[in-house]
C-alpha cells in the first residue's frame, strides 16, 4: 500500500496495482487526473481483492477516467488491445469508447487458451454506457466450438458449442458471462444473473474481440455500443463485478467537471 499525497490535510493510501495503473494512464495522457477519478479507481481495484474477484481478472481496460484514447486503452491488467479504426472523437472520459458497427473494434490480444486454460473456468464482460443496440465482444471459434461471446440484445455462451438467450437482456449497463463448471454458465444483464444449461468445450486459441466478433480468425459481426470497461479471465461472480464496475462509473461520472 503506497501513502499519496492530496492536499495539505489529506493522504490517501493506494492499492500498489492501483497506483501503477493510474501512473501508466497519467504518462499516456500526458498530464495529471483528477483526484476523484484517482480515488474511483483506487477504490475499484481495492473493491475486486476484498471481494475475491480481483485475482480472475486477467485482462481488462476502463475505457473511461483517462483524458485521451491513448490512457484509456492503457490496460488495468494484461495486455493493451490493439486499436482497429478508432480516433479521438469516439472517446468520451465519462461514458467511453463509441463504435460505429462497421469497422472499429479492439482486438485484446488475449486468447482464452493462455488466460483460461481450464475450460471450465472463464468470463467475459463489458459495461455498456449508451447506445447498446446489437452490442457485441467476443470470439466464435468453429474448430474448438470453443465459443465466448455477448450481445446486448439476447445471446450469450461461454465455452459453450452455441448461442443461447437470456430472460434478460439490456444495452445499458454490465453484461457479462462466467463459467464456472462443465453443465452451465451464468448469463448476467439488466442486474440479474440467470443460469444456462450448456455442456463446456476447450477454450479457444483465437483472440477476443471487443465491439465485434472474432469468427476463426476473422473479424465480423461490428457492433455499435458505447462501452466503458471490458473483463475477461477467469470464473468470477459477476454481480460483484457489476456492483464494483457501476459504482466505478459513477465516481468517474461524478469526478469530472
């Protein structure tokens, strides 16, 4: 735990893995946040260890809180994604990155083969701010059947050899799914985690997409939210990752003019 100074009568103490993200962001963007966003992500990160979902998450971005692209797309864990087509003016501090369903997408870099070898062990997740529509991040891969994906419309799977819908869906908001046994999968939107019965198969080598699909390799299905975070790794409880991931936009929100 690192001691921070604020002002003349205020320290705050930072989570290491906080503060390190904040500083990487800061060099990206070139100059300082402000100390309500400092302290949202802070917050954040100390939330995840107290809830036990910290270690799960294997790589993640707040796409919001930073003053440009560049810090936003600075990973909080794993490896930065690679920008496909997105520019400056698709990115809002306070609600995120814009897609336009037709060719901007970030590629994660990440495949669920290395950061969740155990097929029945994965989630994935993003926070859709605005303008949800056919929301979409994810990966089909056919040789594996080793498909991860949502959308913010209805269909989910996780490791699972199909799309199946959820009885809720929304495009605003977390969505997300986790596996966490080789039966079934929790489906999470609107608030409500539902469970879907679908038997696992091996995780796929492909790389996660996010605003589109990653089909064997190629890149299809863009979709045109609004997105302000993205999660994937391991098996985690998603309703404390959406307590955590809402209570961070709020902060953020509320900590820039």
């Amino acid at each position: 735990m690192s001691i921070v100074f604020i002002n003349s009568y205020q320290f705050v103490a930072f989570d290491p893995d906080a503060l390190t993200y904040i500083n990487a962001v800061e060099t990206a963007d070139g100059q300082s946040l402000e100390t309500g966003v400092r302290t949202a992500i802070n917050d954040f990160v100390l939330g995840c260890k107290s809830d036990g979902i910290w270690n799960a998450i294997k790589a993640s971005c707040i796409l919001a809180g930073a003053r440009t692209l560049t810090g936003a797309l600075v990973p909080l864990v794993g490896t930065a994604p690679t920008n496909n087509n997105f520019v400056a003016g698709d990115y809002d501090r306070k609600t995120g990155l814009q897609a336009d369903g037709t060719t901007k997408y970030l590629d994660t870099e990440e495949n669920p083969a290395v950061f969740a070898p155990n097929q029945n062990s994965i989630h994935l997740a993003t926070y859709i701010s605005a303008n949800g529509g056919t929301s979409v991040a994810g990966l089909l891969d056919t040789g594996s059947r080793g498909w991860l994906w949502i959308r913010g419309d209805t269909n989910f799977a996780a490791n699972s050899g199909n799309a199946q819908a959820s009885p809720n869906s929304s495009d605003v908001g977390l969505v997300g799914v986790s596996r966490s046994n080789s039966s079934n999968y929790v489906a999470r939107s609107q608030g409500v985690s539902n469970t879907l019965t679908a038997t696992s198969y091996s995780s796929s080598s492909l790389d996660v997409a996010i605003f589109a699909l990653n089909q064997d390799g190629s890149i299809v299905d863009y979709g045109a939210p609004r997105l302000s975070f993205y999660s994937i790794g391991e098996s985690l409880d998603l309703a404390k990752l959406d307590t955590r991931v809402s209570n961070l936009m709020t902060a953020i929100d509320a900590a820039i003019p």
